[in-house]
C-alpha cells in the first residue's frame, strides 16, 4: 500500500522536536518543504502540476481522450498545521488521495473526466489570522487586498511572504476559470471529535459545519509600575479579559455552543509592569447562525461591561465569520452509499461538525462538495497526540476510491 510510504516521506518535515506538534505554517520553511513533496509526489505519477492564483497546488489526472478543460472530480485537504498541531489534520486528506489514485491506477481504472489532487493554502490561518485563506481567495469570499495586508505574527504581510515564497500576490483574488474547472469536490479528512469512536465506524460523512468567527479582543488600560502603582489606581485590561474568558466559558456552557480564548498578545509583556494592552482571540462556534451571532453579542457585552468596570476599553473586530454550511444532499448521499457498497453495505454515519474546512468554502460558493471523515480514536486534534489507526487510515482511501470509482467515472 503507497499509503504507509508516502505517510513516512512527509511525516518528519515540520515536526518540531520538542514538543512532537507541527509548524507547518503557510509560505514558512516547513510548509514549502510540503508543497515540494507535493509537487515531486505528483510529478512522480506523471500528473500535471499548477499553482493557482490564490496559491493553492492541483494535481491534474487527465487521461487520454478525456476532455481537460471538462469539470473535474476534485480531492484533496491541505498540507499547513496549526501552531503544534498533529500529524493528520489535513495531510491525511492530501496522502490519501495520492494513496486512492495509486490504488485506481493498479486496478486499472480511468475517470471519464478529469480527477484533481488539491493541497489548499493556508488552511489553518495559522500566520495571518484568516482560516481557509486559499479557498477564500479563490472564490472572492476574502478580498485580495485585505488579504495581502494581513500582517503575520513574525511582522511580514501575507504579501510579502508569498513573495519571499516565490508567489506573485498580485494575481490573489477570484479566479472563475480555475472556478470553472472544479466539477466537485470531495475532501477526506481526520475526524476532530468522538462522533465515529461513538457509533463504532471507520469512515463517515460530513452533514454540516457549524457556523464559527475568530474576533479579535483588543482591552485598552495604561501601563505603569507593578510596584508602586496602588491597585485602585490601575487601569488594567488584563482583569478585563480575565473576566471575559470566563463569561465567554459560562455562556458556551449555557448555549451548547464553544468559545475560546486561544492567543493573547500582552503590551509590554513584562512580569513587573501593569499591562497597556491585552490583545485576545475569540474563536466561537455554535449550532445555528442566529446561536452563534447571540454567543459573540453576550461576550462581547460582557467585555464592554467588564472594561468599563475596570477604567479601560475594549473594541472587538470579526476577523472572519462564516455561515453554517449544509453539504450538497444529492452528493453525500451519493458518497456515502458509493463507500457503503464497497464495504458490504454496512452503514456509513453521517455527521455534523464544528470545525471549518475548505468544503466548507467551496459548497458556499456553489460547489457540490462532500467531506469524508475518518475515526480519530481520542477525538483530540490541533495537538501533538492527534491520531488515526492505520487500519482506519486505510479504510479512508479504500472509501476514496469508492467515492472516485462512482463519481468519475
Ligand atoms: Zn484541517
């Protein structure tokens, strides 16, 4: 199986030694070694590959007497991590589909239309703050120069380091020819719950995202000594946001929803000063539209009260929303009884989840598209001990195949 080679060929770049988690950040070093193996892996198998405006990698299969410029069935996931993220969240998607494409070609199979191999950009948005970033730039969902003036934790913009990454940020924006050319898309990726260990299955199929924002929490005070200052005599945003983080963990409990606080930025950051400035993310997500937009406004009016309590302010900016998404119904059906068939008929579970991906993207852009997950046994991801079984790693391309037997063909 090309799959446990392939696995080990990508598996060391961009894991750091230490903590065991990966630093796959987009147009960093480790992240460029990816989009090299990506592009070797295909060239290897004699696939076409291009670049896209936007920096997203296509892996063309287009074999003879196939019409190239036809709508393509297109897999994929993406290769970038979060800070210390785990191994799977997203090259399993990208291994996979290499791994499928192996298995069709020894079986002998041809799609009668185009099949893709997509690694989208920045995913994570680990850099520059905007999740899906590749994804939305293709389909206009992020303005392209919002997009160049991201500024990334190490101080480049998105720009510059695509540029320093050799990519021309001038051609980021929508780009409908590439638009033009993706029939479907089917993402396979690690499941980020307990949703599959529950039901006891390999693979399922996503039913839905939930709708999920990033906000950006900027508390305002003044620094001043830590020693001398009496304490009624500070302005201190931290205490402010202490008391949001908590607020923002009561109301998720009461709604059923998820709120968290993640990534702070302190001014000056240092032990024997009262902070100027606390900078805080929020990450929110909840089951409906309306659930979440209410989540965010009780938070935030929290923050307003908890600051003015304190002689401080606060402003509060959504760096990226995105609406709940319902995969195309016609194609999940269809690939999940196209994978149940080719497992004896046993049950495929479909399933909801709340993390974002680039499916997710492309159906809200008119794209059919359909997500694959496969069981992850703790339901831990964005962490080091992140894991899939072999077994069920296996049984994802196996579901791969299905799927591209049934729709290419
Ligand atoms: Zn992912």
């Amino acid at each position: 199986m090309s799959f446990d080679r392939l696995w080990t060929e990508l598996e060391p770049i961009g894991r750091h030694p230490g903590t065991g988690g990966y630093r796959r950040f987009a147009y960093g070093v480790a992240e460029l070694e990816c989009r090299e193996w990506f592009v070797s892996t295909a060239t290897d198998r004699s696939l076409d590959v291009t670049t896209d405006r936007n920096g997203n990698l296509w892996a063309w299969w287009v074999p003879e007497g196939v019409n190239p410029n036809s709508p393509a069935l297109v897999i994929g996931s993406h290769l970038d991590s979060v800070p210390d993220g785990g191994a799977f969240d997203g090259p399993l998607g990208v291994v996979s589909s290499f791994a499928a494409f192996d298995s069709l070609q020894a079986q002998g199979f041809a799609p009668t239309q185009p099949v893709a191999i997509a690694a989208f950009a920045d995913e994570e948005g680990a850099p520059f703050g905007v999740a899906c970033a590749g994804s939305r730039l293709l389909t206009g969902e992020l303005d392209a120069d919002r997009a160049r003036a991201l500024r990334g934790r190490d101080g480049l913009t998105m720009a510059e380091a695509m540029r320093a990454a050799g990519h021309d940020p001038a051609t980021l924006g929508r780009d409908d020819e590439m638009l033009a050319r993706i029939g479907a898309y089917v993402e396979l990726h690690v499941e980020q719950g307990r949703g599959l260990v529950d039901v006891g299955s390999a693979v399922g199929v996503a039913s839905a995202i939930w709708p999920h924002g990033r906000y950006r929490f900027t508390f305002r005070g003044e620094a001043n000594h830590a020693g001398t200052t009496r304490m009624p005599d500070r302005r201190d945003p931290m205490i402010a946001y202490a008391s949001t983080a908590l607020a923002a963990r009561d109301a998720a409990l009461t709604a059923e929803a998820r709120a968290t606080f993640g990534r702070l930025e302190v001014e000056p950051n240092g032990t024997n000063a009262v902070p100027s400035e606390v900078r805080a993310w929020l990450d929110a997500r909840a089951a409906t539209d309306d659930d979440l937009e209410r989540l965010v406004a009780r938070i935030t009016a929290e923050a307003v009260a908890d600051s003015e309590a304190n002689g401080t302010t606060v402003d509060v900016t959504a760096e990226s929303v995105s609406g709940a998404t319902h995969f195309d119904d016609s194609l999940r059906d269809r690939v999940a009884s196209a994978i149940s068939s080719s497992i004896g008929g046993a049950h495929v579970p479909v399933l909801p989840t709340g993390a974002g991906h680039d499916a997710g993207i492309l159906t809200g852009a008119g794209i059919p598209s359909a997500m694959l997950f496969v069981r992850n046994p703790t339901g831990v991801s964005h962490s080091p001990s992140e894991f899939a079984e072999r077994d069920d790693c296996i049984a994802g391309v196996d579901a791969l195949v299905a799927v591209v037997k049934n729709l290419g063909s």
